[in-house]
C-alpha cells in the first residue's frame, strides 16, 4: 500500500503537480471556510452587545464560549465521524454540510431578532439560540473540510491546505480595521451578509464536487490495529488542544506586549494574520519541494516557539509588527500541516474524523481557555511565554502523530 503521509514529499508522477490537485472544489472550499471565520469573527463581535440588549449581564458570554467550545469537543469528531460511515441516506456527508449550514444560517438571522425581543419573550431564548448555533457550525464544518482529501492526492494535501490557511488569514487580517464598520452596520444587516455568505459558498462548494467526480484517491481501509488507530486519534485531539490553546494565548499576549506609538493592538494582529494570508501558499508549495512538508511544519513550530519567547524583548513599532507577520507566516507552515495530517492520521478513508478530532482540540481549548481566563488574566508576557510552551508541547504531540501516520500506511 502507497503511504498516506500526506506531509511528505509526493512521488514523482505521470501526471505531474497540475493535476494533483482539483483546484476548483479546493478554492470552493476555501471560500467556504473564509465564511466560517468570517461568522466567528461576527459572533464574537456582537456577543457581549446582544447579550446586554437582551438583558443578561455581560459575564454570560464567557460561560457561554466555554460551554460552546466543550459542546465542539464533543461535535466535531462525532459529525466527521459520521460523515466517513454514511455513504448513503440521510447522513451522507454533503446533507451533514448542507444540512448544518442552513440550520447555522437560519440560527444566525434569528440571534438579533432574539436579541431586540423583550424578557420574558423571544430575548429569554439568546443564550439556548447561541448554543444552538455554535452547534449547528460544528455539525457541518468537519465534514466539509475533510473534502480536501477527496480534492487532493495526499502528497499535494500541503499545497490544497494553504488555500483555506490563506482564505483564513485574509478575513482574521480585514477583521480589526473592518470592526468600526460593522458594528456601524447594526447586528441585523452583518448576521444576515454571513449568513448568506455561508449558504452561497456551501452551494458553491456542491457544485463544483458534482463536477468533481469521483475522488482522486481510492479510500481503503488498511488493516491496522485497534490501539495504534486509537493512539493516533488521542494525540491528533490532543495537537488540536495544545495548538489551539497556544494560539489562544498568542492572540492575548501579543497584542498587549506590542502595543506603543505606530504600533497599536489592532495593526499587530492585522500584521500577524496577514503573515498568515501571505506566506501560506508559498509556504505549501515548499512542502511540495525537496524539503517537504513534514520538516516545514516543524520548522514552522520551531519558529513559532523561539519567537514567541523573544517578542516581549522588543522595542519598537518596526520590530514588533515584523516579528507578528513572521509569527504569522509560522503560523501559516504549521496550520498547512496539521490540516494535512489530519486527513490521513487516524486511517484512510477516515479524514471526517481526523479533522473533527483536530477542530474537536481546538474547541476543547477554547473551553480550557476561558474557564482559565475566569480565573485569572495573566500578564502579556505570561501569556506569551505560555503560548511558547504550548507550541514546544505541539511540536512534540506531532511527532507522534507522524508515527502513527507511518505504522498505520505499512503494507
């Protein structure tokens, strides 16, 4: 059986590296998670503003993330999951999609007419509706990004990844400049554009797979053991965890240790996603090289680790918004990684679970995030210092998916 790594260096191919991607449903895709990040950065916006307007306190957005990112934990890994297992009937994996994005859009319109309703009335249901919603995201997101693998042969997955690891940078770079005009926009109007960007690009995205055809690579199941695939889904939840936590802290600790004059909060994370927007495609198309994209990935992590840790040493508007864009670029290395990795890491024909697994990570850490935060804000370098620890964590993690990424594609 050809090895499933899909960070490491393809093999040379008749076809060659035109053709070893489906560049149509990948860009549809990454349109789609484009407006995944886009309703988050919504969301978190608005949240506190609907929650006052509806009468609640303010604190409630804070339990509410947390019971949202646990509730994720759970979700992600479950839906992808299932979308591997249903090839037919009401669970196959593109009504999981479509499914999930109209109930999400639906849920989304509804929160600020929720919000401008009275209590007890329609504004007593906010917090179920937030809840509901965040659900309804994580039904449909695992599936849908798991189609990279079906776009993509494994050793171009690197490439195929930096499409959405950019369509992600550009919206997180336009969000902090973007903020004034959107809250000037009114909840209504901007629920109601991501909502519809939400359905347009899932439609899209369908279209382009019924043009697809049938997937590039076979999905078979190897046989392997029961312990090594638990292993693998253990350690790809827990990179999920560690990365996502990290970066978690990185956005809180960065920001606050950089800010001065000619360099303020707003800038530097702008700074830091577009790194992220600019190097992720160049960045995947190194992977596909002689380096290949396992040691991109851990360079990236290397890098993240060292200049996290020497970022509060800087002085200076210059300094500080280069080291966010480099951030940003490691950022973008290791994002292309562990979205590669994950399509294969459990087992072939697995990638639903996989990626739910690294988002399940993810939503787990934004739960341990808040609930660590309600505690106690630590300083900005703590912050930092911690999120470089994290990323050393990470770095470790991945090895351990990379071996069972191995032991599962032996013949």
């Amino acid at each position: 059986m050809q090895t499933a790594l899909p960070a490491s260096r393809p093999e040379p191919t008749a076809e060659g590296e035109a053709e070893a991607a489906r560049w149509g449903p990948v860009l549809a895709l990454a349109g789609l998670h484009g407006a995944v990040t886009l309703a988050w950065v919504v969301y978190n916006l608005y949240l506190v503003q609907l929650l006052v307007r509806a009468g609640f306190d303010a604190y409630l957005a804070t339990v509410l993330l947390t019971v949202e990112g646990l509730a994720g934990a759970v979700l992600e890994p479950l839906m992808g999951s299932l979308s591997d297992r249903a090839r037919t009937g009401l669970f196959r994996r593109f009504y999981l999609v479509l499914g999930g994005v109209l109930l999400a859009s639906f849920l989304f319109v509804a929160l600020p007419l929720a919000a401008s309703g009275t209590r007890p009335g329609p504004a007593t249901f906010l917090p179920t509706l937030l809840i509901a919603w965040a659900c309804a995201m994580a039904v449909f997101r695992a599936p849908a990004l798991s189609l990279l693998g079906r776009y993509a042969r494994p050793g171009s997955l690197p490439l195929a990844a930096s499409v959405l690891t950019t369509a992600a940078g550009l919206v997180g770079a336009a969000a902090p400049s973007a903020r004034a005009w959107l809250l000037a926009l009114g909840p209504m109007p901007t629920f109601t554009v991501a909502s519809v960007a939400l359905l347009v690009t899932a439609l899209v995205v369908r279209t382009m797979d019924r043009r697809a055809g049938e997937p590039t690579v076979v999905e078979v199941e190897p046989v392997e053991t029961n312990a090594v695939a638990r292993r693998a889904a253990w350690f790809l939840f827990l990179v999920g965890t560690s990365a996502g936590l990290a970066f978690r802290f990185l956005l809180d600790g960065l920001p606050r240790a950089g800010a001065g004059p000619g360099a303020s909060a707003s800038v530097i994370v702008t700074a830091l996603f577009l790194g992220t927007a600019l190097a992720g495609i160049p960045l995947g198309r190194v992977a596909l090289g002689r380096v290949g994209g396992g040691p991109v990935t851990a360079i990236g992590l290397a890098l993240l680790v060292a200049g996290v840790a020497v970022t509060p040493l800087l002085d200076g508007a210059r300094p500080v918004l280069l080291a966010a864009a480099c951030l940003g670029a490691a950022l973008a290395a290791m994002q292309n990684g562990l979205f590669a990795y994950s399509l294969s890491a459990v087992r072939i024909g697995r990638a639903g679970l996989g990626m739910g697994l690294l988002l399940g990570g993810s939503g787990f850490a934004l739960g341990l995030f808040n609930v660590l935060f309600a505690v106690r804000r630590p300083t900005a370098t703590t912050s930092l210092l911690v999120a470089a620890g994290l990323y050393a964590l990470t770095l470790l993690l991945l090895q351990g998916v990379r071996a069972g990424t191995r032991s599962l594609a032996q013949p």
